[in-house]
C-alpha cells in the first residue's frame, strides 16, 4: 500500500511493516475497529493471492520446497 496509503474505515489490513500503529493505515469505524495485522512476507503475498487468511494447510503448501528459515550471515565483516 505504501506509506501514504489508507484502508477504509474498520477494514483489516495485513503487512509486513512493524509500523502499524493505531489509526496509521486503518481507521476505526462507527461500526468496526480498524485491525492491523503484522505477518510474514510469505503469508501477505499468499493473502494477497487468496483475497483472505490463508489456512495452515493452504500456506504449508504453497511453500514447500522454499527455506524460509535459510540464513547466512557475511561472510565480511560489515565495519571497516
């Protein structure tokens, strides 16, 4: 959506971003708070495919055969 971007009132919304705080992408309306969930980038991109939540079974086969947990630091020192 982007930083500047907005939901609707009372919409949920789904991210990646860990700056979701209140009222930042989705307002509360008369009816229905505003909900900002924080997921992983795997599960916002399946989402987004769906249109919905996607359930355990859904995600668990959508990615089979990606390490999502695969990770190396440098092999450099980062500081000079």
């Amino acid at each position: 959506m982007g930083n500047q971007e907005k939901a609707e009132k009372g919409d949920t919304v789904m991210a990646t971003s860990t700056r979701l705080f209140q009222g930042r992408v989705v307002a509360d309306s008369d009816r229905k708070k505003g909900e900002s969930l924080l997921a992983s980038t795997p599960v916002v991109v399946l989402s987004a495919v769906l249109g919905r939540t996607p359930s355990i079974e859904e995600y668990e086969s959508a990615v089979v055969g990606i390490n999502l947990t695969k990770f190396a630091p440098p092999q450099k020192s980062l500081c000079s």
